[in-house]
C-alpha cells in the first residue's frame, strides 16, 4: 500500500466531511471530541493519508453517527 486513500475510503471519509459539515462540527471541535490532531483530521478530509480503523471509528464517534451506518453508507455508493 503506498499510503493513499482507495475508492472505499475516500467515499467513507467524504460521508464523514458531510456529516461535519451538515452539522456544523469544525475539524477544531472535532479534534477536541476525538482526541485527534486536528491536522490529521485535515489530512484524512483531504485523502492525503488514508483513514484507518481506529480514525474512523473515533470520527463517527466524534460525530454522534454509527459506524455500521456510514459503511451500509459507503456500500451504496460504491
């Protein structure tokens, strides 16, 4: 793997920018609930590394959304 983001992930992290967005959640505040670098919540947002399990399930959390709700997501718009 060469580090970046596959179709699968892209249309994960691209949910989640959504959700953020939708509920007005900065990526600062986000950082603050989750407990992750703001900078490397930038970074997932923008592909430039690739999402991985533990980030994902921090930012649904972070996010108030089910996991098993952004995959069911994702799988449709794959």
């Amino acid at each position: 793997m060469d580090g970046r983001p596959d179709r699968a992930s892209r249309i994960i992290v691209d949910l989640l920018r959504s959700y953020a967005e939708e509920t007005f959640v900065t990526q600062t505040e986000l950082a603050r609930r989750t407990g992750l670098e703001q900078s490397h919540i930038s970074r997932t947002f923008n592909h430039r590394v690739t999402l991985t399990v533990p980030s994902m399930l921090a930012l649904c959390d972070g996010l108030g959304v089910s996991p098993m709700a952004v995959m069911s997501e994702a799988l449709q718009d794959c």
